[in-house]
C-alpha cells in the first residue's frame, strides 16, 4: 500500500495528527505496536490515572467529609478490584472510541511495531509482516518512564506508573521516588486509600516547573493527606527484599538514609521512545538527549519526515502532543500553523487541583520584568464553602505597565478545567483588568479568576 | 444656546462646503477654538467658536450649505468638563480613579495589544504572508480579528494582480469651479489660439548681468515673470480689446491692467491677481509675484486676491510645454500662454545661430478681439521682450521719441 502520511504511535499526538491529516486528504496509516490505540495517554496515564483518582476521592470523602455533609455510614470499605475493574472499563471505552474515529476518517491502522526500510519505507511487525510506501512520516512514539543509576524496577514492588495502576493491594507504605506530576498524583490515590506516603524529591520542591506559590500551597495540602516528603535527597539504591523494599538515599547533610516501605514507585520523569524504529536506516538524527532533533517545522533533519510529542523537545504533555499533530497535518497541506509554546498549560489533577499557564513569578523576577500580582483564595468563595473544598488560590501576573496578563497560577477544585479561561485571556493578549471586567457566574470557583484579575487590576477585589 | 451660521465670505460665494470637523458634537469648545474648516469656490475659511460651550453640529463634512444657514449649535449653559480645559483642571483630574480613566480611554488608544492577532488570525496571516503591522485591528484595542485578517487577505490578492483599483473620490468645490467655469468658457466664447515665438537672449542677456545687482537693490531675484508682465501690460494699452470683458451687449473696456498669474496651489490651480501691474516696476512686480505665489501654496489667499483680473498669464513651460493652447479665464478676453525656452536653431541676418527660444500663445475670444488686434498684441509682447528698453518707452521706437517723431 502506498500512503501520503504514515504515522507512527496512535497516543493522543499521534491519532490527532492523523485525524488532522485525512480531514486534510492525505490518504494516512497509523501504526501501533500495542493492542490498542491511545498510547500511555489513553492506556496507562491521563485517563486511567484520572479514573482511580476519581474514585479514591470518593472514597476519601465518604470517609472524612460526609459525616460533616450530613451522610453516616458505616463499614465503608474499599474495593481495589472494583476500582482496579472501572478504571480498565473507563480505558477500554475510550480507546474503542479512537478505533471508532479512525475507521470515521478512513484512516488505515496497521498493529505492529512500525520500522524504518528507508525513509520513504516503513516496516510493520506485528502478527504478520508486512511493508507499506509513504511520502510522509509522523513519529509519535511518545516516551516511557525512567529511572536513576542504581534503581532497578522490578515492576513488583519497585514499579514505575504503569504498575501503580493496576495494584492488587493497597500499600502500606508507599515510597515515592521523586516529586513531579505523576508521583504526587498517583500517590494522592493511594494516600486516600489509606497509604502512608513518603516522597524523596533530588531537588527542594514538588513540580518544581510551576509557580513557588503552588508548590508550596500544594505540599500543605499533601500534607493533610498523609505525606512526608524529603528534600534534597539523592536516591543510590531500592532493593525487593522480597516482602518489603529498602530505598537507600543521601539526605540534605549528606548523611546516608534508609527508608522501607512494601512498595516504591519510581516517577522520576519520561524518557523519549525511539527504539524499534530504525531511525539509522532513515537517517533521522536524535539529539545529545535522545530526543528526536526537530526544527522550528517539527521536521526532522530528514525531509518529510517529523516528530511530535513526547520524542521532542518541550514539555511531555498530552495536549502539546496534540497541538503538534494538528501542526505537522497543516503545515504538510501547505499551511501556516502556530503554536503558542508559552500559553500550553501545565496541569496536575491532585485534589486540589493545581494548574498555570505563562511566566511563573520566578522567571518574572529572573528576567526583570516589572509585574504587578494579584491573588485570591478560594476559602473566600461561596461555592467553595458550599462544597468544603477551600483550599487554594488563584494568582495572576500582569505586567505593570501595561495590565498585560503575563502567567495566570492556581490551585484549587477543578482549576484544570479553569485555567482554560486564562489561555484564551493571554491567547488575545487580555489586560488583568479585561478579565476583571467580564462576567463571572456566581457562585463558581471561577470568581476566584475574576477576584484575583481585580486585585492584579490595581489591589481592588471585592470579596477580601 | 448660541446658534451659528456660515458667515458671509464673500461677493458671488452663495454656498460652502465643510471639509473638515476640527470639533464632533457633545465636545466641549472654548471661546474662539476651530471648529471647521469651510471650502467655497475659491478658498478655504476657518469657523471659529463664538463662545465656550457644548458643540452639536449640523451637517457632515463634505455636505454643501447655503451662507446664512445653521451650521452648528453651542450650548453656553453647559458646564466645563471637570479636568477639560484651562482654570483649575489638573487637580479634579488627579482626583479621579486613575484605573478608571485608563479603561475609558482604552477603547480609542493604541495600546500594548494593538495589532497583535489572535491564533486563528495569525495563522490566516502567516499564510497569505501579510505582517500584522499593516493591519489596523478592528478588535478591542486595535486587536487584529479573524475577519480582518480575512479581508487583509482580499486587499492584498486584489493588488497583486497588476494594481487595476478603482478610486471613487468626490470633487472638490474648487475642482467643480473649475470645471464648470471651463466648459462655460469653451462653449460661450469664440477661442481660438495665436502663436509667436520670442527670443530670449536679450532679457536673459540683462538677467545674467544685474541680477545679483537687482537682489541687492530690491531684495527680490529678478525672474521673467516681471518682464512679461510688463510687457503684456504695454501691448495691452496699446490693444485695449484685449484688455476688456464682454458683458451682454456692452463691452468694459479697462484703463488699468490687473494682470492675473495663474498658479499651480495643493488644492488645484488659483489665480491670484496683480492690480495696477503697468504702473508697478519690474521690481514691485517680483515681490509681488513672490508674495501671492507663496499664500497660494499655503492656501491662504483671500477671496479678494483672486478675483477680477483683466488678463491673464500661465507659464506651462515650469513643467515642460513646449507649446500648448490656454484657455480664456472669462469674464477676461485673453490669455497669455508662456512655455519652456529651447536652445533653438535660427536665423538672423542670414545666418543661422543658437538662441533660446520660447514660444508664446495667446487665446482670445473673436467676439470682441479682432485678429489684427490679437496678432499685432502678440507681436507687440514679442518686440517688448526682445528689445527690454521698449518696456521704458511704453513701446515706443526711443530713437522715434528722441526725435520727437
């Protein structure tokens, strides 16, 4: 078979891009290795992680804040292999889904390990071999966790985020090796679940890329919950013992430390994924990071073939991935895209939930930008106290001349959901005071925006 | 409420045009400030306020109202604006929320966002390859929209292709003067054109001698303009038909010469009027070319500067003609047309010789310029420029006056 645009990796960069690229004409194949479409997105992360968190919060409130709701109950107890059950429910309907869209967009899905023959050739190993011609590649073969010298992962008791969603028990004791995004979050469903939780983080903060105000509203909130965390630790060894696991690290004096737990979770970042590929027999370069080298085009340094997602440079996000895919489709069909790299939110679905788009107050500072900064907690709003969730905070930058939103920060309930007010607010260049002046439903957690663009505006919310 | 009307700015001028609205009605007007700017036929007026007050005008730039009629209202009972204008304004300003004015201001003001696009805007930008620069937003502070960048798309496709745009203007009140008056004078007049060629080497001879001398003495540069004034207005005593109007059956002969000079201004041409020039030296006629040539091009002429002249000169050779027809500025009988001086081959006391040469013309009308007349006129120019001391001698051989002949 003969293909305008064959892509490689079906996860949420990839299958948009080739949904992108038949919407556009290209006849398109989408490759996977998997037995579903989706990639980690869909199959071991966003989603199924999303699910379990879902499901541990309920847990978690029946257990702590509906006897203050008003709802006794006793012998509440929690079901692992039920949730374990949804979960995979939740994933099997969601990559059936994109089967559903491929077929819609005549798009051809080859199952098997996609190969370079040469650039213009690309071998699928599945249950049978077979070769297909393409004028275009899209690689979007995403990344896989990793891990530090000295950790080797077992995926028994020493599991990376794919294992930790599909526990047959709950830990007693989990140790969580580093402080980022998946860690916090996976941690958080097991902590509801009634884990002890230890993070060990290299560096002083959690999600050390976002906003200092979030990470340190946010390990107050963990902390609530159960967690210890220790800084400036530098991790040397984890070893099964068989019933439990020792993590052996250096703490902040350089003293060496022991901590065991029955289980330790290493979620100390992604690495890209490029093996199996055969990049040499195209020629396509990765850089000194092992990421697919790209240029401004996200062409590789071989024409007519590019690279997305997570095998790229730039944050490993999902929705990234996805304005990528959209991003080669079109400047394949000859358009003009553009990605705004600064206005692609980070998110991270703890409860509460935090979320920042723009410069965060620190790269304010470094560069010397004059800003001006208003905040608002959510503990002043209605619809917070109605639902007991108070914490958190909304906290906006503007730049001090020209009101210009320049970052938009917050922790709270839903705010993943929220920060999407603030993308288009900075997409069209709003002025703090543009966002104090629009109307915001009442009551919603979204006055917290609206108070803090007020504050921002010239220190004048309503509410405080 | 003060009511004001557009004044009477002169004989013949029964309606002006408003071009331009220095003030828009609900704006607060102190006591003399410009309000608009008039165009009649011939000039351009300033209105002034007659009064501080709230301006509300009637009629938009580019209509036609009659003298006499209401052009504008001020309300005299209003109050000043708090923080407007001259007596104690800058505290009340201070006062006011400084976030608050800010915002109000916003909605007309370039600010930091102006011209700059949204994704879906810039996208469509990128791709026809138009800079958001050249585009005026017409989003909230300038900001560039989908739409404009659409249209942005349109002009520009419409220009690549070999710039065939229309432009619809509308005329001018003096551009329909000028059009009417010559299609009048074209029509209503028995023009026709004679021609005669001077050699310039004697006057150009005189130039290159005094010139230097003439400026120091006079303060002015000695230019053509003055001898063939000069001696337009010698021929024109001496053919006092060309110098008259037709007026019904009658004809008004002259005894002076207001030679008009026509002149190329900004806004189309105008011609000022030289009163009494064959009384006026060569001198007073410089400085007085010089001084209505340069309101002119400031557009500062009054009505009386242009009106009434009993012939006219118009020099086409400042832009190159080598010889063209002029036509009659009627109620006048006759025009002097001067063009470009050419180094020409000629020949004078059978040899042929290099002289710069201009060629004149003169339209007149037939009706009342007999064709001796207008000849023996063209002529007459001719002898008095090529032989200057006739200019002394109102015409007359000095020799034939030496010997009382």
């Amino acid at each position: 078979m003969k293909y305008d645009v064959t892509v490689i990796g079906s996860g949420p960069g990839g299958y948009v891009a080739a949904i992108r690229c038949a919407q556009l004409g290209f006849k398109t194949a989408l490759i996977e290795k998997y037995s579903t479409l989706g990639g980690t997105c869909l199959n071991v992360g966003c989603i199924p992680s999303k699910a379990l968190l879902d499901s541990s919060e309920h847990y978690h409130n029946a257990t702590h804040t509906f006897k203050t709701h008003g709802i006794d109950i006793e012998g509440v107890q929690v079901n692992l292999q039920q949730m374990i059950e949804r979960k995979n429910g939740v994933v099997k309907i969601t990559c059936d889904g994109i089967d559903f869209l491929m077929k819609k967009n005549k798009i051809d899905v080859y199952k098997g390990l996609g190969s370079f023959v040469n650039k213009n050739t690309i071998l699928v190993s599945g249950e049978t071999e077979q070769q297909i011609e393409t004028d275009k590649v899209i690689i979007a073969t995403g990344s896989k966790p990793s891990t530090l010298p000295g950790l080797a992962i077992d995926k028994t008791r020493i599991i990376t985020s794919t294992e930790a969603l599909k526990m047959t028990e709950i830990p007693k004791h989990l140790i969580i090796i580093g402080g980022g995004v998946i860690g916090l979050e996976l941690g958080s469903v097991y902590a509801r679940l009634g884990s002890k939780i230890s993070v060990i983080e290299y560096t002083n903060t959690i999600i050390p890329t976002m906003d200092g105000t979030l990470s340190k509203e946010l390990q107050r909130s963990l902390r609530k919950l159960g967690f210890e965390f220790f800084f400036n630790h530098k991790v040397k060894t984890a070893t099964n013992n068989g019933g439990d696991v020792t993590v052996i690290a250096d703490n902040e004096k350089g003293e060496e430390v022991s901590f065991s737990g029955d289980y330790c979770l290493v979620s100390v970042g992604r690495k890209p994924f490029t093996s199996g590929l055969n990049l040499e027999a195209a020629g396509v370069k990765l850089d000194e990071r092992g990421r697919i080298e790209t240029n401004a085009h996200l062409e590789t340094n071989i024409p007519g073939i590019y690279a997305i997602g997570d095998v790229v440079k730039g944050a490993m996000l999902a929705h990234k991935a996805e304005e990528e895919g959209v991003f080669v489709a079109e400047t394949m069909a000859g358009q003009k895209p553009h990605i705004n790299y600064n206005l692609i939110p980070g998110v991270v679905y703890t409860w509460p939930e935090v979320a920042g788009v723009g410069a965060t107050e620190e790269e304010l500072k470094k560069s010397g930008k004059k800003y001006k900064m208003g905040s608002f907690p959510m503990r002043a709003l209605g619809r917070a106290r109605a639902s007991m969730d108070i914490d958190g905070l909304v906290k906006i930058l503007a730049d001090e001349e020209t009101d210009e939103v320049l970052g938009v920060h917050m922790i709270g309930p839903r705010v993943a959901d929220l920060i999407a007010e603030a993308v288009v607010a900075m997409e069209f260049r709003a002025s703090a005071e543009d966002i104090a002046r629009m109307s915001h439903a009442h009551p919603t957690y979204a006055e917290a925006v609206k108070e803090a663009a007020l504050a921002a505006t010239g220190n004048r919310a309503i509410h405080m | 409420m003060l009511q004001i009307k557009v004044p009477t700015v002169g004989e013949s001028i029964s309606e002006v045009v408003i071009s331009r609205w220095n003030k828009k009605s609900g704006d607060y007007v102190e006591m003399d400030e410009l309000l608009c700017e008039l165009e009649s036929d011939k000039a351009t007026f300033e209105l002034n306020a007659e009064a501080a007050g709230v301006l509300t005008t009637k009629g938009n730039e580019g209509d036609t109202i009659a003298i006499g009629e209401l052009i504008a209202e001020i309300d005299t009972d209003a109050k000043r604006p708090e923080g407007a204008t001259v007596p104690e304004p800058k505290a009340a300003a201070k006062e006011s929320p400084k976030a608050e004015t800010k915002a109000e201001k916003e909605d007309t003001k370039t600010t930091y966002a102006s011209g700059s696009a949204g994704p879906a805007a810039q996208k469509i930008l990128a791709e026809k390859g138009i800079d958001a620069k050249q585009i005026v937003g017409s989003g909230k502070d300038g900001r560039i929209t989908k739409i404009d960048a659409l249209k942005a798309e349109l002009k520009v496709t419409s220009n690549e292709t070999k710039g065939r745009n229309d432009r619809t203007e509308k005329m001018t009140s003096l551009r329909k003067t000028v059009s009417r008056r010559l299609v009048a004078a074209k029509n209503e007049t028995a023009m026709l054109t004679t021609f005669n060629e001077v050699d310039m080497k004697p006057i150009m001879d005189l130039r290159n001698q005094y010139k230097a001398q003439f400026k120091e003495t006079h303060g002015v540069n000695l230019g053509f303009m003055s001898f063939f004034t000069k001696a337009v207005c010698v021929a024109l005593q001496q053919f006092p038909a060309v110098n008259a109007y037709l007026n019904g059956e009658e004809i008004i002969y002259h005894d002076y010469c207001d030679v008009s000079i026509a002149v190329s201004a900004p806004k189309g041409l105008v011609v000022p009027v030289i009163r009494n020039a064959e009384s006026l030296s060569l001198a007073e006629i410089e400085s007085e070319v010089m001084r209505l040539a340069g309101k002119a091009r400031d557009n500062k002429l009054s009505l009386e500067e242009m009106t009434g002249g009993t012939f006219t000169i118009t020099n086409g050779g400042v832009f190159g003609s080598m010889l063209s027809t002029p036509i009659i500025n009627p109620p006048q009988s006759a025009i002097l047309g001067m063009h470009n001086i050419v180094e020409r081959a000629v020949v004078q006391n059978g040899q042929i010789v290099v002289r710069p040469i201009m060629y004149v013309a003169l339209s007149y009308d037939h009706r009342i310029i007999d064709g001796r007349e207008s000849v023996g006129f063209l002529v007459k120019v001719k002898q008095c420029l090529e032989n200057p001391t006739l200019l002394l001698t109102q015409g007359t051989d000095p020799n034939k006056l030496l010997l009382g002949l």
